[in-house]
C-alpha cells in the first residue's frame, strides 16, 4: 500500500514508523524542505531504535521506502498529525483529497470533531484514526466515525490498523471521543489533587499505578503528553462539555511559565 502521513512532528514520525514497518510505502508531507527533514531523522532514530531493541531486522531497508517528495495519486491511506487545529487540518486533508482522489482521509485529532474537520471536503473518505503516543508501541487505536463517512472506508481503516498489530475501539463522533475525555477528566482531577494539597505530584501516580494499575500515574502521562496539549484539549471539552472540564489554574500557569512537560524538562516532574 502507498500512504501519506502529513506532519513530521512526534506523532507523525511514529506513524510513519508503524506503516514503514509492516511494508508500506510512505510519502511523508511537511510544510517545507527543513521540516520535511527534521521529519525524516525523527523517523530513522524511531526505527533504529527499534532495530536496537530486535524489533527490526534491518532499519535502513525499512526506511528506504519513505520519500518526501509529491504526494502519490494512487495513495490509499492518508494520515495527517498536524497540529490540534480544525482549519489547518481541513486545509492540509483538502489538499490531500484533491491529489489522492482514492485515499481514505484520517485524521489523528485526540478530539477534535471529525464532522467539523470533514466539512467541504469528501466526507464519506474523512474518518479518526487517533492514535496514541509512542506510536510504535502503544496497541490502540481509537477509529472515530461520523455520520457521512462510507462505512467501507471505516471497515478499511480498521484492517489496516489490526494489520499493523493494533487493537481498535470504534466510538462515535463525540468532544473528546472515548479515550481523551476519560483520560483528561482523571488528568484534571489529579492537577486539582495536587493544587490543593491532597498529595505530591510522585503519591497521586504511585496510587494510581498501584492501586488501578494504570501503567503510569495521570501527571506523569500529562507531562509526556505536553501540558499544552492537555490545556487545549481541556478548553475544547469545557466548550463543548461545560465546566467540569474547566482547566486548574495549576495548569494554566505552568504553560505560561514554559513548563509544557518532557519536552521542555520541566512539567509536574523534571526529566
């Protein structure tokens, strides 16, 4: 199969890193030529790692079948990860749709609504198809539908995911979906703990992870997530799903002072 994921950013290269590796060929579309790059080493240091690990036997091999270059009009699949914005993600499917006239259309939005993102364009080609962060690793995947998709698109996008070893939950077009909205209410809930004083940051995701064992704790995964992307999704639910959704002043005042997590080595931890 020819597929295209458009953004090379964390969650991008990890999809790429998933096609490449059960064979695909992968076109991987970015906003200019250094992104483009900076794309393709996210996704060479993904899979030399995982030949490192034995999970590949040859990585250069693998990575010899991602290109940068137009988009393929037989493409069957295409995978944008841009950021959690609706315009742009329409604009870069948009694009996509009219360069790969077969293509069903996925989206990775954590919540976004797949209808609103599938407005003017194709929509019985537009679905979800959220994956989960590191890509390579995590088993799910969270395949949204709304109601003008053509249920053969979604029975597609389904096979290829349980191709690729994922295990997939199908949920209706809804704020949040299933995952992100359970996930940020116990996310918030945590944050709420902490400013308050119930306990440390290190006691609430020991509780967590050994009282439900949750792999790890909600602030942890909140500060490998980015606290950014937690904030957005929560403003986005507290729009749409009212105020419980409400993000913590902790939070808010973390992203104003640049702690956004494992990617700036400050968040609820430091790393």
């Amino acid at each position: 199969m020819k597929a295209v994921v458009i953004g090379g950013g964390t969650m991008g290269a990890g999809i790429a890193h998933v096609l490449l590796a059960h064979g695909h060929e992968v076109t991987l579309s970015e906003a200019d030529a250094e992104r483009a790059e900076q794309g393709r080493a996210a996704v060479r240091r993904s899979l030399d790692r995982a030949q490192e690990r034995g999970k590949l036997a040859d990585a250069a091999a693998v990575f010899a079948n991602l290109s940068t270059g137009e988009l393929p009009a037989d493409a069957e699949l295409v995978v944008e990860a841009v950021p959690e914005n609706v315009p742009l993600k329409r604009e870069v499917l948009g694009r996509a749709a009219a360069r790969c006239p077969d293509a069903v259309l996925a989206s990775n939005t954590s919540s976004l609504s797949i209808a609103e993102i599938a407005a003017g364009l194709p929509g019985e080609r537009v679905l979800g198809m959220h994956f989960f962060n590191p890509v390579p690793v995590q088993q799910l995947v969270e395949l949204v539908h709304h109601e003008g998709v053509d249920p053969a698109n979604v029975a597609k996008a389904r096979a290829w995911a349980e191709e690729w070893g994922k295990t997939v939950i199908e949920v209706r077009d809804s704020p949040g979906f299933a995952t992100s909205r359970l996930g940020v209410a116990v996310g918030l809930e945590a944050i709420r703990m902490l400013e308050e004083g119930v306990a440390s940051a290190a006691d609430i995701d020991t509780g967590m992870k050994l009282g439900y064992r949750w792999p790890m704790g909600p602030l942890e995964l909140t500060d490998l997530v980015g606290l950014d992307v937690r904030l957005a999704i929560a403003e986005h639910l507290a729009a749409e799903l009212g105020p419980r959704f409400d993000p913590p002043p902790l939070l808010r005042d973390k992203v104003a002072r640049g702690e956004l997590g494992k990617k700036t080595g400050q968040g609820f931890f430091s790393w």
